[in-house]
C-alpha cells in the first residue's frame, strides 16, 4: 500500500486542521495509508513513506536552517512534494527580487543584507520592511522611512530585510489569492484587511471573500509560477493592484494556505496532484 505523510507542524489550529484533515481523508478513499505529523518529529518515519507532503508547516520561519536541512534527508529517501530545490528557493524573499528582474509584474522590493548599513534612502513614501524570512505577517513593519530606520537597523541585525513602497490598494481591494493545485487554478480568494489596517491575515483581522480571477491575473500568476525551480505540485500565488494592474505580493510553494475548505472537490484535486508525482 502506497504511504503518504502529510508534514505541518506541532500547534495545530483550526485553520491547520481544515488544511490537513481533508487532505488526510482524500488520500485514505484512494487507498493510501495517510496521515499527518509535525515535520520535525523524527519518530515519524519520513524516509519510509513513499511521498511526504509539505503542508501546514507553519513554524518553519522560526527554524528555517533546521526545517531544509530536514527537507534535504527526506528527498535523499524518498518523494518530497513540493521539491527541495523550490522549498529552498520559496524560503527566502529574495525571490521577488528575481522575479522583477525575469520581467514578472512584482511589487518593488529592495534587499537588504544582515549586518549593512541602513541606507539613506528607504524610498520617499510610506513603506513597509519586513524580514526577508518570515511569514504570516510577522515583524512587518508600515510608516514614513525616517520613522523605521531604528526598525530596520533592529531587523538588520538578525537576517536579511526587504523594503517595499506602501500599495495603497490593499486597504481598498486587499490582496487576491489564486490557488493551483496541480496543472489546475482550482479556485481564488480575495483577502480583505481590517478597516484602518493593513495586513489582511486572518489572525490580523483581514476576512475573505471568494473571487473570480480576471485573465490579466491569472497571466501575472502563470508568470511567477513558471521561474520555481522545480516542479510544483501546490501553489498560491498572492496579487495585489499597483496603478490598476495586478502585480505579485507573495509567491508560496511551501506551506501556503489553500483554503481547501471554499472550494468542492479542492481536497480531492491536492490529493490527485500529490499522487500524480508518484507516476
């Protein structure tokens, strides 16, 4: 019998538990012994399976040397979905910077390296910093430039640090998700943020909304997609509107939430998508 572990990691919630659980269920009414366990519990047997599945592993930001150094044995023994080559790549948000450069629509973002100097110029108007490995909106930061160079400075000394302009849209149309499980968009989310703010996660306040993706986005998101290095069995592709044009805030191949839960038959396609890397 074919063995499925879907990794995610020791809090669980109920996001992670609607992310988890019917992936769990797909796999079982395939045939497939699956079933879940945090990604750095050793006793789980990862390099016995025959694919494990990188899912809600949620705490990897914290730990991001642990997590591939993980992820790097367990493709030494078996199936990694999605590969070690895009975990790694997908880890860092240097990758925006590469996008822009390959000629993909992106919010403009400037790296800065651990331990330089902050530059003088941060950009002219609001701005948002935050680190370059991190997730969720964790140490995110928005103001005018000269009230988060002390932010900055503080960042800098722990990792890497992007800084971008303020995209004024985001309190007006939030963020929009396309979701693609497989060789399909299986649905979109529009991701709408609390009034007055400006992270539109659920645990900052943001709602949801579905959505129906326009051609233009679903171009911007076949763009980003295609630089991975690697083959993408799950991806969620974050887009927000600069000067009325659909423009990449996010591109996650690691353990995005799919919000398998607001489309019929989601489960099912992540199921048939991770079994398909099997063939």
């Amino acid at each position: 019998m074919t063995r499925v572990l879907v990794a995610g990691s020791r809090v669980r919630s109920e996001r992670s538990d609607a992310e988890t659980r019917p992936l769990v269920a797909a796999l079982q009414a395939r045939g497939v012994d699956a079933d879940d366990a945090p990604w750095d519990d050793d006793t789980a047997g990862w390099t016995g399976a025959d694919l494990v599945a990188v899912r809600t592993t949620w705490d990897y930001t914290e730990r991001r040397d642990d997590f591939l150094a993980w992820a790097t044995k367990v493709e030494a023994a078996t199936r990694l979905v999605n590969p070690l080559a895009v975990l790694t790549w997908n880890s860092h948000k240097r990758y925006l910077v590469e996008l822009a450069s390959a000629g993909v629509p992106t919010v403009p973002t400037t790296l800065l390296e651990h331990g330089s100097v902050v530059p003088d110029d941060l950009g002219r108007g609001p701005a948002v910093v935050k680190p370059a490995v991190s997730a969720g909106g964790r140490g995110t930061h928005l103001g005018h430039p000269d009230d988060l160079r002390d932010t900055v400075a503080d960042l800098l000394g722990v990792g890497d640090v992007l800084v971008q302009p303020a995209v004024e849209s985001i309190g007006r149309d939030g963020e929009v998700s396309l979701i693609r499980l497989g060789d399909t968009w299986s649905h979109a989310v529009r991701k709408l943020p609390a009034a007055g703010g400006f992270l539109v996660h659920e645990k900052h306040g943001g709602r949801l909304e579905d959505h129906t993706p326009t051609t233009r986005e679903v171009a911007v998101a076949e763009s980003a997609l295609a630089r991975a290095p690697g083959d993408v069995a799950a991806a969620r592709v974050d887009l927000v509107r600069v000067d009325g044009e659909p423009v990449v805030m996010e591109l996650e191949l690691i353990e995005p939430e799919l919000f398998l839960r607001r489309a019929g038959g989601a489960p099912d396609r992540l199921a048939d998508a991770l079994l398909a890397r099997l063939s």
